[in-house]
C-alpha cells in the first residue's frame, strides 16, 4: 500500500477539451482540431523549455499555444480568444474525479496534484471545478516542467516520502512514463483506450477510469 496519492491535474482531474466545448458553436466543425493543436502545443511549448533550461509559465504557454490553434484555422476574434481563455481558466472536472478524490478520503487516504499549472492558474482551476485536495504542488517554483525528473523528486521531498511510497496518476502516458521511471508506482488512466505507448505496460497500471483506483 502506497502512503500518498499524487494526481496530474490537466487531462486527469480536469477536462482540457471542455474550454472549446464550451464554445464549439462559434468555431464550427474545426472545434476538435483547435482543441487537440491547443493543447499538443501547450505541451511541445513546455517540453521545449525544460529541454533548453528556459521557463515560462503554464498560463503564458497556454495563451501562446491558443494564437497558434486559432492562426492556423485562420481565425482572429479577440474576444472568442479570450472567452476560450477564461473557459481553460475554468475547466470542468471528469466525472469521476470528485467522487474518487471523496472515496479516497473516507478510506483515510489524503490525494494530493502535481502539475504544471502556475498555482494560481491552479487554484481558479480546482475551485471552479469544485475539487480539494491536500496538497497542490506546481512546478513554478522549480522552473522545470514534467517529465523532467527533478519535478517528481520535487514532489517526494514535500511529501517527505520515498518514491516507491508514492502512487501517481496522470492520463498522460508521457507524464505516466517520467514518473514511473523517477520511481513512483504510476498509474496510466487511459481514458480513450489508446494504444500503450513508451512500454507503460511493463512499468505501469493502466485504468481506464478514476473509479478503479481506490
């Protein structure tokens, strides 16, 4: 049994793709593809970054990453981007996260996030979607983003565990994959049902939702 439960925030507990269903009407039939290139690119953006040493924060990422989405589909509405922008401030939660987050609770279990996300970025997230957690932990301070290893030892030391003590969720396989590898016992949530991907079935649990985890 782990001692602590340690979630991915975005595309885990809270819904990325729910910022451009809100407003799917006013950009038609490329709404999925602006969704998918947003956040391919919020993340190639932080990946990069790290890569390099440099740092910019997840919001300042995130802003940049819509301009790409919608220059490509040539769209140019101010106020369209910055509805999109106030809705990724506000992102619905998956279903099954709040009851998860309460069953884990009821079982004496605190859960805790670790994210990319800036932490006010964070708070405003957690708090529109109705979601407490004991702990929330950014990477802002440290000025790397995952997978780079030193975020995960990051995430140890405030927990003041060892990382095999340490039971991680991300629906991200990427992000899945990094933290297996620091160690911790990882858990790949595999919403879609896509195919494995970095060898996680050799070092991860796959779910395909929140509710097996308890």
């Amino acid at each position: 049994m782990t001692r602590h439960v340690v979630f991915d925030a975005y595309g885990t507990l809270l819904d990325v793709h729910s910022a451009v269903a809100r407003h799917a009407p006013r950009l038609g039939g490329a709404a999925p593809a602006i969704s998918a290139l947003w956040r391919q690119k919020q993340l190639e953006y932080s990946w990069v970054l790290s890569a390099t040493g440099a740092y910019e924060d997840f919001a300042v990422l995130t802003a940049r990453a819509l301009r790409f989405a919608l220059d490509s589909h040539g769209l140019r509405d101010a106020a369209l981007e910055e509805a999109l922008l106030d809705a990724y401030r506000r992102l619905d939660a998956f279903p099954d996260a709040a009851p998860t987050l309460a069953r884990l609770r009821a079982a004496g279990r605190g859960a805790a996030i670790l994210s990319n996300g800036e932490p006010a970025m964070l708070a405003a997230g957690l708090a529109s979607a109705g979601l407490a957690l004991e702990e929330v932990m950014s990477v802002h301070g440290l000025r790397r983003y995952k997978p780079h290893p030193e975020v995960y030892a990051m995430a140890a030391s405030r927990l003041g565990a060892a990382p095999q003590d340490i039971a991680f969720v991300s629906a991200n396989a990427w992000d899945a994959f990094g933290a297996a590898r620091f160690g911790f016992r990882a858990f790949w949530l595999n919403r879609t049902g896509g195919p494995v991907e970095y060898g996680l079935d050799g070092i991860a649990t796959p779910i395909a939702s929140l509710e097996a985890l308890p």
